[in-house]
C-alpha cells in the first residue's frame, strides 16, 4: 500500500495478468495450433482394435455362462 491508504500501486509485472491470458490457456491455444489434421484421423478403426474387442467380448461371454453354470450347479444342489 502507498502512504495514502489506497490500493497497493506496485509493479506487478510479473505473472499472467500481464499478458492478458493464463498460462493454461496459452498452452491450450500453442498445442492446438500445432497438432495437425493427420492427428485427428487416427480415430478410426484399425485391425487391431477390431480384434482386441472381438476377444474382449469373447472373454466377457465366457466368464457370463461360466457364472450362469457355477449358478445352476449351486441351485440344482438345494
């Protein structure tokens, strides 16, 4: 604060007000400035994602009638 009482009237030169923007937004801005249109294609399907999903739901069906077998031995035993 000066002597007066108001508000403090020192350089504040530093930090990201002076700039007009945050650093997370400068950043945001520089990284999206940078990425090229080839990057956003990549999220197509590819051979081995096809796969991979394929025996995912394999594997998630087998352990489903796994259950519903280990299920009906419990209950035809009562």
């Amino acid at each position: 604060m000066d002597g007066t009482g108001g508000e403090d009237t020192g350089d504040r030169g530093t930090g990201s007000k002076a700039t007009g923007a945050s650093a997370p937004d400068a950043v945001a801005k520089s990284e999206a400035a940078s990425r090229t249109e080839e990057a956003e294609e990549v999220s197509g399907f590819t051979g081995s994602s096809v796969v991979r999903t394929v025996v995912a739901f394999l594997a998630g069906l087998g352990v489903f009638f796994a259950l519903l077998y280990a299920l009906s031995i419990v209950l035809n035993s009562y």
